[in-house]
C-alpha cells in the first residue's frame, strides 16, 4: 500500500504515524498500528471516556452530545423493529443508553474502558467490556458511534458484531469521512484522523464494499453536520496551537456547503440492513 498522508498523535504522544492508501477498499489505514493501544487512550482528556467539561471545546462536545442522542433515536425509530432491543458497541459513559431507557428501548451495551464503564454504573447503566460478555441473544439494532474507527482486527469484529443482529436488523454506524472538504482542508492535522487511536479511515466506498462482503446493506446515509466544526476547531488547535473559533466556524460551514453537492460530510451515519 502506499503512503497517502503523514501525519502524527496530536492529542497525546506526538509520535508519526503514516496512513496507507488501501486501494481494494478505498480506505486508509494507519501504521505502523501501536501492540498496546490502551497506552494511547491513557490520559484524563480522552472526552469519549469521561464527561469532563473544563475547556470550552469539551463543553461544545458535551452539547452537541446532548443535542445528537434524541435526534439519533428520532432516526432509530424511522425503521420498524420486532422488539425495540438495541446493542450501542463503545457505549462510552453510557448516555446514549440512558436516553434508550427513556424512549422505551431495552438496551444492551459494551465498553472496553473501565473508567468509562464506572461512569456509566453510575448513572444506573450496567456495561459488559467486551461482546463475549453478553448474554446469547440477537438484537433488532446495533449501534457504533465513531468506534468502528478503533477495532483493532476490523473484520474478525465485524463477524462478531453479525452474530448478534437479527435477520433484518440494522447496524448503524458513525464514522469520519476522509474525503471530506475539511479533511482535504486541514490535511495532517485533521484531528479525526486521531492516529493512532483511528485505526482506519473510511470513505463512502469503503463501507459499502467492507459490509457488503458480509450480506448488510447500505440502505440509508445521514450527514453529522455539527462533527465538521467540532473536528475543525480541534484541528485548528493542532495546527496553530489555537482553536481559532471564527476560522474553526468558517471552514466547517464550508464543509458542510460542499457536501450539499459532493455528498462527502465530515462524518456520516450509515444505516446497514442485514440480508435474510
């Protein structure tokens, strides 16, 4: 595979890291991939696995986040399932699951990161840290928000995830886009290029042919408007030092003007249904 981009762990290490050009998938990959990833998710600013709220930026995260859970289980609730049982895979500090309890979803949940896990416990949400630890049932929906990015041994844990999704059943699945404008805009210092927690980088392509190989269907694709100025103010950070919240605003407005057109948002929600 070939080098397409050079960049490095802004957020934590400052190590480089290369991402290589998967041509089959349309995908970018990156390496080398570090032997123990828990290192890179050590440190008490990693905001997917606590509910901080000291800067700015993590209050900006913590409203968006609020704002997005009723609006995802509006779009959840667009197609019919039998039971109402959903699976949310990185469940983090467990408010997506929250909100399921509330809209009247029987919920499942897994979490590798204990901090995580001891947040969401207490906030009444019990998670199991890996898939094995659930019990044996299938589910109506399963969910990964911006965690497909991370699973080491992608496609053995894409068997896993089937296995537990009914006949019908849909897998929705949120993930950075790597051909969107902001993307091209901030290049290696595109903060959801988030090396080398991202393991891989998806374009649309890339998840069509991936989920086809395993009879799931893309039936649907929903933009994430918010993600292109959250990433953009995080890469302005990498690049100057500085969030540069007007030129932050600006270039994700820009992103989403573009994606009217070319379709290719920051990140996208794709809805997946399993074949019989």
């Amino acid at each position: 595979m070939k080098v397409y981009l050079q960049t490095k762990d802004y957020f934590h290490t400052q190590e480089t890291f290369e991402l290589l050009y998967d041509s089959e998938l349309d995908m970018l990959v990156t390496h080398p991939k570090p032997e123990n990833l828990n290192n890179y998710y050590d440190s008490k600013s990693y905001i997917s696995h606590t509910d901080r709220k000291e800067t700015l930026i993590d209050k900006i995260y913590q409203l968006i986040k609020k704002y997005s859970l009723k609006k995802k289980y509006k779009l959840i609730d667009t197609f019919k399932t039998e039971e109402k049982t959903i699976l949310d895979i990185g469940a983090g500090t467990g408010d997506f699951l929250k909100k399921g309890i509330e809209e009247n979803w029987n919920i499942s949940g897994v979490e590798p990161n204990a901090i995580a896990r001891d947040i969401a416990k207490e906030k009444g949400i019990d998670l199991e840290k890996d898939l094995e630890h659930l019990p044996e049932q299938k589910y109506d929906v399963i969910t990964l928000w911006h965690v497909l990015e991370h699973l080491p041994n992608l496609e053995n844990q894409i068997k896993k995830i089937i296995t537990k999704l009914k006949p019908n059943g849909y897998l929705f699945v949120a993930v950075p886009n790597y051909k969107s404008y902001d993307a091209q805009k901030y290049k290696h210092h595109w903060a959801a290029y988030d090396t080398p927690r991202h393991l891989w980088h998806f374009s649309q392509n890339s998840i069509s042919k991936l989920f086809n190989n395993y009879k799931l269907k893309v039936v649907n694709t929903k933009p994430m408007y918010f993600d292109s100025f959250y990433v953009s103010l995080l890469s302005e950070k990498y690049k100057t030092g500085r969030p540069n919240y007007f030129r932050a605003f600006w270039n994700g407005l820009i992103s989403n003007i573009k994606a009217i057109r070319t379709k290719e948002y920051s990140s996208i929600i794709y809805i997946l249904k399993k074949e019989n």
